[in-house]
C-alpha cells in the first residue's frame, strides 16, 4: 500500500487539507493544477516554498482541497499544509523546513468590529462644536 500522509494548514479564514505521497511532482488544488489556480507567479512560489526548501520539488504528488478566505490566505494555508505534511512524512525535513520559517502559522486575522464605531478601529467624525 502506498503511503500517504496528510495535514492541515491554516491562514485567517483559509482550511487547507493537504495529502502528500511519493510520486512525479503534480500539485493539484481543488482538483485543477496549481498553476491555473494561482494565476499569480509569486503566489504559485508560496506553494512551492516547503518543496524547494527540502529541494524535493519533483518527489512528492500533493493533492490538496483548500476552502475559505481569498486566494492569497488559501496559498499561504497550503503552504503550511505542505510543510506540516513533510514533517510527518520525514522527521528529518524538520530543521530546513523550520530555518525557512514554513512550520509556523501566521497568527494575523481580521480585528472585530466593535459598537459604537464605523469598523474595527475607525470612528465616526468627532465634532467639538
């Protein structure tokens, strides 16, 4: 049987599952390569990261089911998820993996809105007189 590992990554309000096994490379995401799903150059380099930091990018086959958020919170969920995934899958990915900072989860998310105000932080005009 073949062995397959999963994760999950997280960014605001992105879920990424992630599903790594050996394989040639594809990295597909909600069922479309990840290159026509992240149109964006630099947003296909955040997928890519965890891989080139172990210098595995044609090893592993990724398959990954990523909901919520917008496509820049998805991408950097999927790049946890990877990460994590590796880990799990070779303990000794773990020191590279972490001097490149991917094994962290970015705690930064949406303030609330609070009563009594427009937003978050923004007030209404203030008027002395």
């Amino acid at each position: 049987m073949e062995k397959q590992k999963n994760a999950v990554g997280r960014r605001k309000e992105a879920v990424a599952r992630v599903f790594i096994s050996k394989g040639t490379g594809n990295i597909t995401v909600n069922g479309k390569d990840y290159k026509t799903y992240f149109s964006l150059v630099y947003l296909q380099n955040q997928v890519e990261r965890p891989l080139k930091a172990i210098e595995a990018t044609d090893k592993y086959d990724i398959k990954v089911n990523a909901t919520g958020g917008g496509i820049k919170g998805q991408a950097e969920a999927i790049m946890l998820g990877i990460a994590r995934a590796l880990v799990d899958l070779n303990p000794e990915y773990r020191p590279a993996l972490k001097a490149a900072g991917l094994l962290k989860r970015d705690p930064r998310s949406v303030e609330r809105k609070k009563f009594g105000r427009k937003k978050a932080r923004k007030s209404y005009q203030f008027s002395k007189r």
